[in-house]
C-alpha cells in the first residue's frame, strides 16, 4: 500500500518534472498516468498492492471534487448574473457530447462488426 | 461553570486548524454516499451533489470563508492527482479490448471532446456569457485537475472552471441512464466511455458502481478526453482569435 502510493507521487512527480522541463501542454498527473501506464505495459503484468491501492483511490473518487465543487461560493455573484448562459452551455453540451460519443462508437463498432463477422 | 465563551474560544482555535475543514469534507461526503445508498443508487442522489450543498450550507451558516475551508480541504483536493495516475490501473487492466477497438474509440472521443467543448462555448456565447466564463467553461468535460490547468492557459478563471467541472459531471451521471436509454445503447462499453468523455471522474465514479466494464471505459474517456482536450484547446483558442 505504502510503496504502491509512493509509486503513483513519483510518477505524478516525474509527470511534473517533464511538463515543466519540455513545456509540454498537458498537466503533469496525466503525464505520470502515461508514464505508469508505459511502465506497466512494459513490464507486463500488475502488482496486486499497486492495483489494491489504484481501486481504493478511484472507488472514492467522487470524494475528491467535493472540495472544488465548493468553491461555488467565491462564484456566487458570477454564477448569480450568468446563471442562465452557465447552466444551459453545461446542460446541452454535456447531453450532446455524451449522445454523439455513444452514437459514433456504436455506429463505427457495428460497422467493423458487421464487416468482420464473430468468430 | 459558564460553557458558552469556552465553546466559543475553542471554535476560534479550531478555525485556525486544517482539522475543521478536513472533517467537514469527509463527514458530508460519508452521509451523501449514506444516502445515494439509501436511494437504491439512484443517479439523483449524486453523492458529489449532496456532500457540496452540506458544505456550503455549512460554511455559509457559520459564516466561514472558503479559504479557511479550503486549508483543510486542500489535503483531499491534492489527491485527485494521484488518482489521476492510479487511472493507468485500470486501463492496463482493459488493455487487451482497448487495442482492437482502437480505431472506433479514438475517432469517437474526438468528436465527442470537440462536441463537448464547441457547444459550451457556442451556448455560451449565444447567450451572453462573459468572456472570462467562456473561457472558463471551454474545458469543462475533462477532469479537475486538467480542465484547470487547461483554463489558466486559455484565458478563463481555475477556479470557476472547478465548479463548471463538477457540475458538468453531476449533470452527466445523473442524465446518463436515461439519455443512454433513450438512444437504445446496450453495451456498457460504449455506455461507459460515452459518459467517460462527457463527464469525467465524477461520470467514471458512477459508472464504476454501475458495472466494471463501464467503469474502465470510462476511465479510459476520461484520460483521452483529458489528453486530447489539454492538446488540441490551447491550440483552438490561439488559431481562432486574442
């Protein structure tokens, strides 16, 4: 648990060291994600406490917007003038991004299928 | 004995303390998960939902700053970013699938990330947001810690593009089931990476109480999404204008 935790900081870190290194566009965990994600890939196979403590994090991963999904409260005054523009824009581009991600990948999944049939 | 000005003092001492802020965060996150338990894990009772409005019910009774939260409250914020890493977990796990539907999956989260961020930023502009809150609202499908690094970059508010974050994923994993629904897709594959790309963490946290499957395809989304927003936004917003 504690190397497995040890393990994610340094990849985070390392994602941080390269980002700010190479002026790379993309923040620093998605850089370790990557880097682990190699790592792993490389070696081949998972380590059970690795994989215990990635569960334990992700199954709480709701917990962890709590914090910045308060900060609300410094927007009220913004959020009050442009609540109309704000909850429409998140309303439909969330519903819209999620129907055209589903549409496509059914559509593009059952025409591969439908070329290459099942074994 | 006079109780109330040692209450009183020992408020003020504990104010002054991460330990407050801390707790409060884990105690409303605890019931609002005690209650989406209670709904039978209806996608209404979103646990995200219900722990912020306690918090801010919370600190606005008591007439506490967000900072003074935040201070304590900054020790769970920090570890969305090694959750961020510990998403290669479960994407090496689904490895094997990911790379014979590679093709499909890549050319869907394209055009659901540019979908997700065109038409935020189109609404809003359509209907007078301001400047800042387009900007602040361009990369709000892709999870915290990304979105706000990818806000600061493009001109928008970090922190306003936090709450945009996660009311765009409360939105998402409510509406979820009954678009997905509407639109007849069975498979939780394609279910799981659809609320993956259009609503982050807090979409993959409730597709992974959904199913396992679901869950890893939306996590996958979700770190796609996130590469390939913090890649191409910057680039969209430079080429099309100050």
């Amino acid at each position: 648990m504690l190397a497995a935790l040890t393990l994610l900081l340094l990849c985070q870190l390392a994602g941080e060291i390269l980002v700010q290194l190479l002026a790379l566009p993309v923040p620093g965990p998605v850089l370790g994600l990557v880097l682990l994600f190699a790592g792993l890939a490389a070696r081949g196979r998972i380590d059970a406490p690795l994989r215990d403590t990635a569960n334990t994090l992700l199954q709480h991963l709701s917990l962890l917007f709590v914090p910045a999904g308060a900060g609300v409260m410094i927007h009220a005054a913004r959020v009050a003038d442009e609540w109309l523009p704000l909850t429409l824009a998140l309303l439909g581009s969330t519903l819209l991004s999620m129907a055209v991600t589903a549409l496509c990948l059914k559509f593009l999944l059952r025409r591969r299928n439908a070329g290459s049939p099942r074994p | 004995m006079n109780l109330a000005p040692r209450l009183g003092e020992i408020w003020v001492y504990l104010s002054a303390t991460p330990l407050l802020g801390l707790t409060l965060t884990l105690l409303a996150y605890q019931f609002a998960f005690w209650c989406y338990r209670r709904s039978g894990g209806s996608p209404l009772a979103n646990p995200v939902a219900i722990a912020v409005a306690i918090v801010v019910a919370l600190l606005s009774l008591t007439g506490t700053p967000y900072a003074t939260y935040f201070e304590g409250a900054q020790f769970v914020h920090f570890l969305l970013g090694p959750a961020t890493v510990a998403l290669a977990v479960p994407l090496y796990t689904q490895l094997p699938r990911l790379r014979r539907m590679a093709m499909p999956l890549l050319v869907a989260l394209l055009a659901g990330s540019l979908t997700a961020a065109a038409s935020a930023v189109a609404i809003g502009w359509a209907l007078g947001a301001s400047p800042e809150s387009i900007r602040s609202l361009a990369p709000k499908s892709v999870t915290t810690p990304i979105a706000m690094g990818i806000a600061e970059k493009i001109g928008g508010l970090p922190s306003l593009t936090a709450v945009l974050v996660v009311t765009t994923g409360i939105v998402g994993a409510v509406a979820a089931r009954l678009l997905l629904n509407a639109l007849r897709i069975d498979d939780h594959a394609v279910r799981g990476f659809a609320v993956g790309t259009a609503a982050h963490g807090i979409g993959t946290a409730r597709a992974f109480q959904v199913s396992e499957e679901a869950g890893a395809f939306s996590a996958l989304a979700m770190c796609l999404n996130g590469v390939a927003t913090a890649l191409l936004l910057p680039l969209l917003f430079r080429a099309l204008g100050p």
